[in-house]
C-alpha cells in the first residue's frame, strides 16, 4: 500500500492499527532505544541528576560523564567540552536566551543530519520563518478541534476497542506506543500498513538498527522518501484535510523578505521530524503518566471524579519525569551562569529533569502534586524552541486517561507482574505498564 492510496476505510485502519505485529515491541522499548545504550536498565537516574544539582548550578562535564556512564557511540561528530545546567535557573537560561546557548548544535549529530534541515537546529529568524509554517497547525484551539475530532478521538477509541473484554494487558505496547505513532502519521496522510512500516524504516535509516546491514538501511532511506514524496505529489494534485496539506499552502516568509513555499526536501525532513517527535516522545510520556496515577490510587479516584484535573496530572508528570531529560546546546560566548562561567565552543547539556525537581523553586519537588501552585516547568522546553506539538500530545494523553476512565474506573496495576520501572537517561520512560482491568 502507498500513499496514494489515503482512501483506507475506517475498519482496515483500525486493524492495522490493532494488530498483533512483532515490530511493536522491538521498536518500542525503553531498555533498547539507541539513546540509552551504555545505561543500567531499569534504573531511574532522577535522583543521580539531582544530587548533580545539589552539588552546583552549573558543572563541568555531561551528565553521562559525571555519572560514570560511557558516551553513546556517534551520538556527536564534533569533539568539545561539555558543561550541564543543572538548577531551574542556568536550565530556565540555557532555553530562552537561544542565540547565546544555540541549537545549531544539533547540526552535528549524524541522526538529526539525516532527518535533513529541521527548526531543531535553527535560531533566530531563521528558526521563526521556518517553524511558522507549520506553527498555525499546531495551535490550542486548532488541536482541541481538529487534531481531536479527526484523529485523536477515533485512534484512542480504536485501540480501547481492542482491548475491550481482556482481563489484563500491558498498555506500554498495547496503547502507548500505537495511539501516537497513528495520530501523527494519519495526520501527515498516511494511512495503514503505511504507518507502521514508515515508522520503521525512518527509524532503521535514522539511527540504524542492531540486525540492519548497510544496504538494509539504504534500501529503508529510499522507500522513507518513496512514500514522502508520492504523498506529497497527491497532495500537490489533490489537497486534503492533513498536516502536509496546511503545510504546502501557507507562505514561509524569510529573513532577507523573500515569500516562498517550502521545498519537498524541507517538507520531508518537516515530516521525518514530526514522527520521532510525535510518536517517540508521547509514547513514554503516556506511559510514565499512567503509571503515576496508578501508583498513586487517590489522585486517579480524584482524576476520574473531576476530569479537568487530569491535564494537571499530566503537567505534573512532564515536571516530575520528563521523558527526554536533558537537551544540547552550543556556547556562542563565554558566558556565566549562576557564577560559574562556560567558555565559548563547549557543548552545553541543558539537564531540565533537575531543573524540574530544584527545591529553590518546587516544594518538596520528588512528589507527585497535582495540586501545586501554578509554576512553569522544562517538561516541554521553553523559550524559541519550546515543542510545537505540545498541545497534541497533551491531548492524546487526556484522551487516553479519559478513555480507560469511562470503560475501567477501577484500573490497577497488575499485582502478578514485576513492578513496572521508571528508567533510561537520554530517553527515559516506563519498562512496562501492566494493569489489571477489573
């Protein structure tokens, strides 16, 4: 099936969507992810990062250096000393003044340069002329109405669906990791067996994979770009109601004045990043939310009784345990933060995950509180870059919790499985969700 092909019926989706494919659990595994290599397995390193904070504001080295731990392999092209920010404030910094602590670091990580030129790696005017073409799609109000009623709302009811009658069910594999990787890739156009296997061959062209020979990964690069660039052509000839659509019409205005619509190699890269930003990230943030309410019995009675608090949980959840610790940056300048001073060419990690739990800012921060006064968090960036898709992702996570609280208001955690763990560093999120539906 190809991309031209976006007349799927509703059933075939679902069973798609729905089925028992062994890709899921090698794709989606926190233990395995690449990022993670060289990591203690299910070990939380959260309290490691904070007594790093404790220790100073600002410390020379990454966190993968102060704790011991080997680098990931190839994960920088370019060698440079490293510093962390590690209070709220130098992290609260190293995000909002962004031409200081520029993103063009990105620029040398060989996977983010094979995704192509992404708004993840720009600053400035050029990172505004980019990201506004995309940014209108992306909008509260636009995602409430219709990124929910389109492909939200149906893909949570699909995969509860599937679930429907069980006596139990690990919902890592069985809704964590299918509702966001079908939300943004139907929202793209794709639809199908093409979702699940676009995911894979972007991931095995990407980042490679443990079993994929190099020319596995070549012929997976071509058929990433086959699929792109026939579902760009359709959309050229036919426009839809998708993201790629929104996209190819709105203007993108550049720093010297000129207008001009956006390139099919920026589209593709645009896509590629919205995958792995959408599908990856969400994926573990849902499954760290559920857990926490899970674990916490009387904030989900509390939750289920009175709906609104749930996107307060999971704002709490993106403060407490955000699934993406900690971000790089380059130094332009020599610059001091919290009185210690970075020096100009260092790589500088910015570890929001201790920024989030400093005790200066967040009382008794290790808890669990959806109730604390109003504070922003790092949990989702802030500043220039703070993430596009924020609201999407928070709303496929409500609408998941809804979604188990109207069909199992007594949902728990499965006493005759191993205790799920909370762990990774570079990529953090649940080793598993086992409930118990009755």
């Amino acid at each position: 099936m190809t991309a031209s092909t976006a007349n799927t019926t509703g059933t075939a989706r679902a069973d798609t969507m729905t089925s028992d494919d062994p890709r899921y659990a090698r794709m989606f595994d926190v233990n395995t992810t690449h990022a993670n290599v060289g990591v203690v397995q299910d070990r939380d390193y959260s309290d490691d990062l904070d007594a790093l904070r404790d220790r100073a504001p600002v410390l020379k080295g990454s966190p993968r250096q102060l704790l011991g731990l080997p680098p990931v392999a190839g994960a920088h092209e370019v060698e440079r000393e490293e510093w962390t920010l590690l209070s709220y404030h130098a992290c609260e910094r190293g995000f909002r003044e962004n031409l200081i602590f520029s993103s063009h670091i990105m620029k040398e990580s060989a996977g983010i340069r094979k995704i192509g030129p992404t708004i993840l790696e720009m600053v400035g005017k050029e990172h505004k002329a980019y990201r506004s073409v995309a940014q209108p799609l992306f909008l509260r109000p636009r995602v409430l109405d219709w990124w929910k009623r389109r492909w939200i709302d149906d893909a949570v009811d699909a995969l509860l669906d599937r679930l429907q009658g069980r006596d139990s069910a690990d919902l890592n594999l069985e809704l964590c990791a299918r509702l966001p990787m079908y939300v943004v890739t139907r929202a793209i156009g794709l639809e199908g067996e093409d979702a699940l296997g676009f995911r894979d061959h972007l991931t095995r062209s990407t980042f490679g994979a443990h079993d994929a020979t190099p020319a596995e990964v070549v012929e997976s690069r071509e058929e990433v770009d086959r699929i792109l660039g026939d579902l760009i052509a359709a959309r050229r000839a036919k426009p839809g109601d998708d993201v790629i659509t929104g996209v190819l019409a709105n203007d993108m205005k550049l720093p010297d004045g000129t207008i001009r619509k956006q390139t099919d190699a920026e589209i593709f890269s645009f896509c590629k990043l919205l995958i792995f930003a959408g599908g990856g990230t969400t994926w573990r943030q849902l499954g760290i939310t559920i857990d926490l309410l899970l674990t916490h019995p009387e904030i989900w009675r509390e939750c289920r009784a009175d709906r609104k608090l749930i996107e307060a949980a999971v704002d709490e959840g993106l403060r407490l345990r955000p699934t993406d610790p900690y971000f790089p940056r380059l130094a332009t300048e020599d610059v001091e933060v919290e009185g210690i001073t970075v020096p100009q060419g260092a790589r500088v990690q910015i570890c929001l995950a201790a920024g989030n739990r400093d005790p200066k800012v967040f009382d008794r921060p290790k808890e669990f509180n959806i109730h604390r006064p109003k504070q922003h968090h790092m949990g989702l960036g802030l500043g220039p870059h703070r993430c596009l898709g924020m609201d999407v992702a928070k709303q496929e996570i409500i609408g998941a919790i809804n979604g188990l609280m109207d069909r199992w208001p007594d949902l728990r955690l499965d006493p005759d499985r191993p205790r799920p763990e909370f762990s990774g560093l570079d990529h953090c999120g649940m080793s598993a969700v086992p409930v118990r539906f009755g």
